[in-house]
C-alpha cells in the first residue's frame, strides 16, 4: 500500500499520454504558495565554484529562513520546493532506493523536510516519470511505488512529476496502476505550457496561450479549489523583467488563480521586490476561496478585460476582480462591487 496520501500535492508538467485529474483530497483548496528553485538555479552542482548559488542542502535552508525573516510565510508562502538534480547519480546498488546526493544533501533529504516542518513549512520534491529526470539523474520508471514510499517516509509534503525521458508510446502497467490509483487522488495541479524564461516575451507567451483558452472556458472549467492550472513561476525579483513587467506579472498570476512560486534569490531581494510580492490586496484575490479563474471578458487591438468571481459580500453584493491588460501594461487589478443592474459576460 503506497503512502502517497501522505503527500500533498502531485504536478505533472509534461503532455503525457497519461491522463490523471485532481480529485477533491481536501488539499490545496486555495493555490499553493512558497518558492521554487528551477528558474533562477536551474541544476547547478559545482558547490565548489559556486557554494551560494548550488542545488544544496544550504541553499534550501537559506530560503526557508528568509521566508521566515522577511514575511513571506506571514502572508501565505509555506512551499520551499526542490526541483531537479538533488538526487545521487545512482540508487542503492542492494536496494535500489534513491538517494539524495551526499555531498550536497549530507543530511540527507527527511532531516531537510523535518527542518521546514519544525519552522512550520513545508518541503516539495521533484521526480520524473521517465527513467532519467530532464537533468540525467534517475528517474520514478520502474521503482514507481518504492520512491512514492520513499517520499512519503522522508516527509514530503508536495511532489513534481516532469516528463523527460518518458516513453509514451509503450503500455507500462505499472505505471498506469499507480497513476490511477496511487496518483491520480494526489493530483492538485498541473502544468500545461512550456517553462517559463525570464523574459517578458515569454511571460507575454504563456499569457497569449491562457488569453486563448480561457475564452473557450477550457481552463477555467479545469481550476477551482484543490485542482489548479499552473503557468509557471513568478520572476519577481529576477533581472529580465522591467519594474512594471514584474508588477504585471504578478497581477495576472494572481487574478488567474495560479500558484504563486516565487523562484528569485530571496536572500538578495530589494524592497521594492518584497513589496510587490508580499502585497496583501492581490495575494487575497488570488487566495480567494470561491476558486475561481479569471477569462477574457473583452479583447481588442492588444487590450484585454480580465475578470474573476470573488466570494461574495453579504452587505454590498456580488464581487468581481478586474484587470486591465494593454500589451505589456498591466493598469490595476481592482476588486469591485456590481450591483443588480450591472452585467460581467
């Protein structure tokens, strides 16, 4: 018997032929929030040349403190994720376990996950369907139900599943059998588009892409709570984006009801940075708990209306948070009050 219901939560970020679907687990009824290692430290493991900057046991420890120091877990970020190449190059030649690198995890992995628990956060990993992981270290195929129990007896709290090296034209029986009944219960969001870079250009793709499949509801039919859509990180804090570029971003993550994984060098972020990412008004119009996603109300000439359902006010009445997109301006995500007259598409 798996322990994946240990587990948080599952993300499966490539286009499969496997076909899981969150399932009310009573988890992640608001989308997650916390901080994400890949876009900014990629799979760098020369802690010699670069001991600050290394996928190591240290720099996952740095960002948990900062959480703590700077306020971010004040106002809702609790994930410190691990994502590729945390792992030893080999499993347990007897066992076949996985092992965490030793040099860089020499703790190991389950003292990690106790250290975010004991700070009141919560540790996520990351692992691939395939038999390597995109970074050549081994991957779940094969040892499908041994690393899920591995996982859960580490203490993890949430689990990235990527794509690489995963054959999709074979019938594997093994994994369908854990995908269906071991995975696919655990399934709290997924992503559906390519990484992000950090570039306004590929915030503007990864936008254009939700722009188009929100107005023919696909995504938003899929979002709510314990099961979102998932654009990627957010940059705040990284150098490719202009200030109002991060500002926009932001924005938009938040009113379309994704994840909010930061994934900056929290320990060199500038107040400005902070302010953007700790602001309480648009973190609650993301965490609002009716769950829903926001569309394309209105589109012409590279302007865009966005709305999303709130909860509603008992006192004032039905609430709704606007966004005004002008090709690469973001003019204000506002939350307002319609009255009975008023009409939202």
């Amino acid at each position: 018997m798996s322990q994946l219901s240990t587990l948080i939560s599952l993300v499966i970020l490539s286009g499969l032929r496997y076909s899981v679907c969150g399932l009310d687990n009573g988890l992640a009824l608001t989308p997650p929030m916390g901080w994400l290692s890949w876009e900014r430290f990629g799979c760098e493991t020369d802690c010699v040349a670069h001991p600050d900057t290394c996928i190591s046991e240290r720099l996952y420890t740095d960002m948990a403190d900062v959480l703590i120091r700077d306020g971010y877990k004040d106002v809702g970020y609790e994930y410190v994720n691990i994502d590729d190449c945390w792992s030893a190059r080999g499993r347990d030649e007897k066992t076949g376990e996985i092992l965490s690198d030793p040099q860089r995890f020499p703790h190991g992995i389950k003292w990690l996950a106790d250290y975010m628990h004991s700070r009141g956060l919560k540790l996520g990993l990351y692992a691939d369907i395939g038999t390597y992981t995109c970074g050549g270290y081994p991957g779940l195929e094969g040892h499908f139900e041994q690393d899920i129990n591995t996982f859960a007896e580490w203490g993890i709290d949430s689990l990235k599943v990527d794509g690489c090296y995963a054959d999709a034209s074979v019938n594997h029986a093994e994994n369908d059998d854990v995908l269906v009944k071991e995975i696919a219960p655990a399934c709290n969001l997924w992503r559906n588009y390519g990484d992000i870079e950090d570039s306004w250009a590929s915030v503007e793709d990864i936008t254009n892409f939700w722009a188009r499949n929100t107005s023919t509801d696909i995504l938003v039919r899929a979002a709510g709570p314990g099961h979102w859509n998932d654009p990627d990180m957010i940059l705040v804090g990284n150098n490719g984006l202009s200030l109002s570029e991060q500002q926009s971003q932001f924005s938009l993550w938040a009113i379309l009801a994704a994840p909010l994984y930061m994934t900056a060098d929290l320990r060199a972020m500038p107040p400005w940075a902070r302010e953007i990412l700790q602001n309480k008004e648009v973190i609650a119009v993301n965490q609002d708990p009716l769950g829903k996603q926001a569309h394309v109300a209105w589109s012409e000439n590279g302007i865009r209306i966005w709305i999303r359902e709130l909860t509603s006010n008992v006192t004032s009445g039905d609430t709704w948070a606007v966004l005004l997109q002008n090709s690469n301006a973001i003019f204000g995500l506002k939350a307002v009050v319609l009255r009975p007259a008023q009409h939202i598409p």
